[in-house]
C-alpha cells in the first residue's frame, strides 16, 4: 500500500527537516503594525513576542486611547503572525489544502 517502508521513513525525515526550516523561518520574521495614524506602532516576531512598541508622547496624556489603540495594534500584529504561518504551512503541503476548498 505504501510501497517500501525505507521510502516512507526518507519522506518523513524529510518533511520533519521541512518543518524545522519552516519554524526557524518563521521565527525570524517581524510584523510591524501601527494603530491610530502611527501614533502606536508595535513589532512582534514570528514567535508570537512582542519585541518593541512606540507611542506617541502626544497619547501620554490620554490612557483610553493609548491603551485602545495598543490593545488593537496588538491583536492585529497577532493575527498577521497567525495568517503568516497558515500561509507557509499551506505553501509547505505544496498548496494542498488537507481541510478541503475554500
């Protein structure tokens, strides 16, 4: 059924080595995303870590919009590494979505 078993053990070292490339590609990207006009910028890995924020010194003086428009440049950061690694894990399967069309 799936022919010699050597062949298949050589495919899975291979898509094991695939998905370690994968990962450490994937851990090496940042997102940048600004909130407010620029007024909040936040820059996370690939990780999922934020790994540094900006913020206006004119949204000092306001707490609710200052943690607003962080609370959403967050989420959005965090969606973008989300959608980066559904991309790549699909680019990795050669396209094939595996859960069925879209």
């Amino acid at each position: 059924m799936f022919g010699n078993l050597g062949d298949m053990s050589k495919m899975l070292e291979g898509m094991q080595e695939n998905a370690k490339k994968l990962q450490a590609e994937l851990e090496s990207k940042t997102f940048n995303v600004k909130s407010g006009g620029g007024l909040v910028e936040v820059v996370i890995n690939g990780k999922g870590e934020v790994v540094d924020i900006n913020i206006d010194d004119s949204l000092l003086s306001d707490k609710d919009s200052l943690q607003i428009l962080l609370i959403g440049a967050i989420n959005d950061a965090y969606k973008m590494v989300e959608d980066n690694r559904q991309n790549s894990a699909l680019g990795m399967l050669g396209g094939i979505n595996p859960f069925g069309s879209k």
